[in-house]
C-alpha cells in the first residue's frame, strides 16, 4: 500500500483532535485522544465533520475507514470533561452533531468502522450511523444515556431498532449493559469480528474489495439503502433539542454527570419517590 498522505492544507484545516490521511484510494479518520478513550469533546465533531466532508469530495477517496487511536477504545462518547453549560452553548454542540451524522450519512461512499475496545454511549451512536463494522474480540458495545440521565437521540434511539431489531434496541436502551464483540455480531450491530492482531488487515481486505466496485454503483446503493430511515431526520432534530434542554435545565442528567465525575453509583431514588432498590 502507499505511503499515507495528508491532504493539502488548503483542502482540509490542520486537526488537534483526529488524524486524516488518505492512501490507496481510502481516506482513515482516527479519533486521537487515546487518553481521553477517544471521548469527543466540541472539537472533535467539528474536526470529524470537516474530515468526513473533505473525504466525501475527494475523488480519490472511494471507500474511509473510521476508527480510535490506542486498544482501548473506539470511542466513549461525550467527554464529560467538556461541557457546555448554556442553551445557547449546548444548541450550537448540536448543529455540530448535526453536521456529522450528514457528513457521514450523505457523502455517497462507503464507511467501515475498525473497533478495539469500548464503543459506548456516542461512540456507538457513530457506529450505526456509519455502513459496515469490523471488530476486534476485544470489542465491547453498548449505550449510556439512561445510566448518566439521558437518552440516546443523535440517531442511536432513531437507528438502532433499524440495525438490531425493536426488543433488541429496548433492551439495549433501557438496561444500558455492555456486549462483547460476538454478541454485537449475533444481534447485527457489526458484520466482522477477528482477533484484534488481524483486525488490520481484515479491514484492508474489505476496503480492497469495496475499492473493485463501482463508485456510482456504491453511491446509488448507499442513497437508496438511506431513504428509510432518511425519514427519521425530524425525529433526530427533535431529540437532538430535548437534549439541550434537559442537561441544561434537567436534576437527572445533573446527577448522571456528578455520578460519574465523582465515581459513585447514580441515585435515582429521589426522583422516584425514594423508591427503588438502593444505589450500586
């Protein structure tokens, strides 16, 4: 394979958050914040989209390959680390996920994600939002929103019944547990798992055959395979503004967050009445 290139700086901005290089006709896009588990924070969405857009207008770019930097994670989602603490603030982190789930969904080539580790929370959300999933065994998927007082509305409630079926995507909503790689492929959450040492070259021998494929082809078959759930982008919006209300103004996404920046178990118990078995 040739060695990796940049794109001109004049095509695509300098990037602090995510790496974006393009060789042999695939353009990689990596979260780098491997010591953060690749937690997005505002940056890194507004990197991402700008990357997804530059790859979506390059004609040599005909299949990307998305993935975390390090073993450990894929991506954990929100950086809790980064928060945004108006309306106004958390509106303006909202046009961004915006802007990323139509980079991604609307740029016309395929998208395989390469996972190691944790896809949690957002990190999954991204997951289903993009075409094709290879994992390594050490994957681990799953979502968050209830366990920190939230839910999942930047496409993971609107897609995941879609991808794994509607009893599957409740029990993954509502229970919050986490799954192995094998059992993310049982329910259809991912197509491939390998040992994480062949994950690499799994992945390059997909993006290969994708590569002897028609760019028109692949094109109109990604629209067409869009349309239906195209028609859950009002229910995206919709949920994308619930959000900004409720970790602004909410008391549960206000424990949900402390919960875990002071690593204790959520108590939930307040907002029921006292009722309910004891927090853990």
């Amino acid at each position: 394979m040739p060695a990796p290139r940049s794109l001109p700086r004049s095509a695509v901005p300098s990037f602090e958050d995510i790496l974006y290089e393009v060789a042999g006709g695939r353009a990689t896009i990596t979260i780098n914040r491997p010591d953060r588990l690749n937690a997005f924070r505002s940056q890194t969405i507004r990197e991402l989209a700008e990357a997804f857009e530059a790859a979506a207008d390059d004609e040599a770019v005909g299949v990307i390959v998305f993935t975390g930097a390090g073993d450990r994670a894929f991506c954990v989602g929100g950086d809790v680390r980064d928060p945004t603490r108006t309306l106004a603030q958390k509106r303006a982190l909202h046009h961004l996920h915006d802007r990323l789930g139509l980079a991604i969904r609307n740029n016309g080539k395929p998208i395989v994600v390469k996972v190691r580790g944790y896809c949690i929370g957002g990190g999954n959300e991204l997951n289903v939002l993009c075409d094709l999933t290879i994992t390594g065994e050490s994957g681990r998927f799953g979502q968050a929103g209830p366990k920190i007082g939230s839910a999942p509305l930047w496409w993971g409630c609107q897609l995941l019944p879609a991808t794994v079926g509607e009893k599957k995507a409740r029990e993954i909503l509502y229970l919050t547990r986490q799954y192995t790689a094998e059992e993310a492929l049982q329910m259809g959450l991912v197509n491939k798992v390998v040992p994480d040492g062949d994950l690499d070259a799994e992945v390059d021998a997909w993006c290969d055959q994708i590569l002897r494929r028609s760019p028109q082809g692949l094109r109109l078959a990604k629209i067409a395979l869009n349309a239906q759930t195209d028609q859950l982008y009002g229910a995206v919006q919709h949920g994308l503004e619930l959000v900004a209300l409720n970790h602004v103004h909410g008391v549960e996404p206000a424990e949900g967050i402390a919960s875990f920046q002071e690593k204790r178990p959520a108590d939930w118990r307040k907002f029921r009445g006292g009722e309910g078995p004891e927090p853990g």
